[in-house]
C-alpha cells in the first residue's frame, strides 16, 4: 500500500558532524510531521510543515518540505550525543486520508 | 512529561490469557489512538477514537479489542494473543483526529506473549 520511505534507515555519525534524514511519499501531502524517539522512550513532535517549500529551523535542526510537497528533510548541524534516537516522519497517506502514517525511521547514533 | 500515562509499563502474558492496556491522557483532547511499535516495521496505527466513537480501525485481529469509555481514557483489550503480537504499544491523544494535529504519545506498555 502507500506509504512513507525514509532514508537511510540507520545513520552512525562523529559527534560535530552534520546529519540528514529524508522522507518521501509517492502522493501529495497537505501536511508532514516529524518526531523524535529516544532509546527506551516514545516518540515526541518536533515540528509540523504546510506550506510548499517550507523551511523551518530549531536551533541547529532545520526542517524542509520539498516544493511538490512529495518530500522532506531533517537536517541537523554539528551533531551532538542528545541528538541520538530516531526520527520519524508522518503524513496523511491515501485519499480522503486524514490519519497519520509513520515512516520506518532513521535511527541516528552519534560517536562522542 | 506525564499528559498521556499508560499501564501496564510492561506485561508479559501466555497466548490463552485475557489483560488490558490502559491509557489516560490529561490534556483535554478529543482525539486517542492505539499504535503498535515493532522491531522490524513503522509505527502501525489500529485504532483511532474521536469523541468516544471509534473512526478507524486498520484491519486490526479481533483479538486486539478497543474501549473509549469517555474521552480521557482508552483501553486496549487483550485474548488469544499470538507470539508475534509481543511489541511496544503506545497510546496518543491530539486535538482533534486531523493529520494536522500534532499526537501526543505516552510511554508505551512493553508487550511480551509467551
């Protein structure tokens, strides 16, 4: 069925270094969440995009919706050891769909 | 962060006993949901509950049942469980059930069919 890719599905970085994970979806989404997972916990919102090309930034995490609103980014500057955990990305899947649907993951280890 | 409790924390159970997962969220939303977490698979939505009236339910086994007695709380009936059903299950809550509305988890109960 639809759903939503993310990659890559594991990412092992030095700490410093930069961090991307990318999500994509075969439909259109009106909307695209992202969460955070640490280990042993559950997932947390981190933010929401809307808007066709929309950039957001969190301190050192910017968040990207690409322009045909098909995918997204995370990208986060100059890793640190609190950053690790996965991060998932969720969009309203199939039509008429106004639920979540969840990506796989990117599980992020960060080398101190 | 304590918006959404959920108990059992963790729950070890043989295939032919019965349990319940219980979740209360503390925020005043309208929306809870019922998600199964594997090792091997993205987060599965089963269950969606909107103002106590179940919208979705994503071709769960009738195994797994659901109760919203009010808004506030959500239960997660349990019989007959198979091996392959031990998983991380976790409540949310939101506003309202609309994609846009930001979810809410709890802590999740540690499931374990014996």
């Amino acid at each position: 069925g639809q759903q939503v890719m993310q990659i890559p599905q594991y990412q092992h970085v030095q700490e410093g270094e930069d961090f991307t994970t990318y999500c994509n979806s075969s439909t259109t989404l009106s909307n695209i969440q992202w969460y955070k997972q640490r280990p042993g916990g559950h997932p947390v919102f981190l933010i929401q995009l809307v808007k066709s090309g929309e950039v957001k930034k969190q301190k050192r995490l910017t968040f990207q919706f690409g322009e045909a609103k098909k995918n997204s980014s995370l990208h986060i500057t100059a890793t640190q050891t609190t950053d690790v955990g996965t991060y998932f990305c969720a969009g309203p899947i199939g039509a008429g769909s106004y639920q979540l649907t969840f990506g796989k993951g990117t599980k992020l280890s960060v080398i101190p | 962060e304590t918006g959404v409790t959920q108990t059992p924390r963790h729950l070890v159970m043989g295939m032919t006993n019965k349990k319940s997962l219980k979740c209360e969220q503390h925020l005043g939303h309208n929306a809870m949901y019922w998600y199964k977490q594997s090792a091997k698979k993205p987060l599965e939505l089963m269950f969606v509950y909107s103002l106590e009236e179940r919208v979705e339910n994503n071709s769960v086994p009738s195994r797994f049942s659901p109760e919203c007695p009010n808004s506030s709380h959500l239960f997660l009936h349990l019989h007959t469980l198979q091996p392959e059903d031990s998983a991380l299950y976790l409540c949310a809550s939101s506003q309202g059930a609309h994609s846009t509305d930001t979810q809410y988890f709890g802590p999740g109960t540690r499931l374990t069919v014996l």
